[in-house]
C-alpha cells in the first residue's frame, strides 16, 4: 500500500501504480521468504548443535547430567529427595528427552521445517500485499489513493481481529 500511494502521489497512470504494487508484492513475499528460511534455518542449525553436546555430555558424564536434571527440578520447587526420584525416573526412560526438555527447553526434536516456514511467510505476504492491489483495480481514478487506504485499514482490522480471536485475546 505504502509503494502504491508513493506512486500515486507522483501522479503516474494506473497501470504504473499496478506495476509497482504488483513489484512490491513480489519483492516483498520474495523477502520474507528468504528471511524466514534463513531464520529458521540458523534456529534448526542451533538447536541440532545444542542437541549433539548434549548427547555428547549424556554420554560422558551421565551421573553429572543427572545432578544437573536433579538441580533443575529443585529449582522449580521440588524437595531434593523427590527431585532426584524424577530425575532418575526421567533419566532411565528417556534421558536425552528429559534433558532435552528440562534444561534447553527442547520440545520439538523434529525441528522446524525452513522451507514450510519460507512459504507460510511468502503466501501471508502476498495476500496482504494483494488488498491495495485489488483496491486499486477497483477504484475510479481520481480515488485511487483513498481506496486503497481504506482497503488497506479494513484488512488491517479483520487481521488484527482474526489474530485477536484465534489467539484468545479482546
């Protein structure tokens, strides 16, 4: 909306202000999409990195990793005795998990998938790039620019409110 209302204000024709929301759409899902999987794939990188330590530090130091699970479990509140029960619990069923998910806060050990996340983050781009692009198809010239505000401020609401309700909040 941004791109297209600059344009507009230079007073280009419509199809040059189609040009330029179309070009900022695809600049933009391109963006994001790179971005993301660039994000998610250092994240995945990271946590894989913390997980072979990990299995490197069970494997060494097992009665030190247990210590460590028990001091865990004490710091959240329980008593040593009972902590160390769960810890060697834990510890026997499934020591990797446990510490995995105890001490690094590792829930998924699938890990997240970059090129899911890179395409979730383009197509979301691009159908909100999409609104002042059909708004701008629709609107009589000499209305172009206030058009596309309010199409732009209506999607703006409905995501806010959609996000609002799926998330739980007012």
């Amino acid at each position: 909306a941004s791109i297209m209302l600059g344009v507009t204000a230079a007073q280009a024709s419509s199809s040059t202000i189609l040009t330029a929301g179309i070009a900022g759409l695809a600049a933009g899902a391109l963006s994001m999409a790179a971005g993301e999987y660039v994000s998610v794939s250092s994240q995945k990188d990271s946590e894989l990195a913390d997980i072979d330590i990990e299995r490197r530090s069970l494997a060494a130091n097992p009665e030190a990793e247990l210590e460590e699970l028990t001091n865990i479990y004490i710091e959240r509140g329980l008593k040593p005795k009972l902590a160390r029960e769960v810890a060697q619990e834990l510890h026997d069923h499934d020591a990797e998990a446990a510490h995995l998910r105890d001490e690094l806060g590792i829930y998924d050990f699938g890990g997240a998938n970059p090129l899911q996340a890179s395409i979730a983050s383009a197509v979301s781009f691009s159908l909100g790039a999409a609104v002042p692009i059909v708004a701008a198809l629709i609107a009589p010239s000499h209305m172009e620019s206030w058009t596309i505000v309010i199409f732009a401020i209506i999607a703006l609401g409905i995501s806010g409110a959609t996000g609002a309700y799926l998330g739980g909040g007012n």
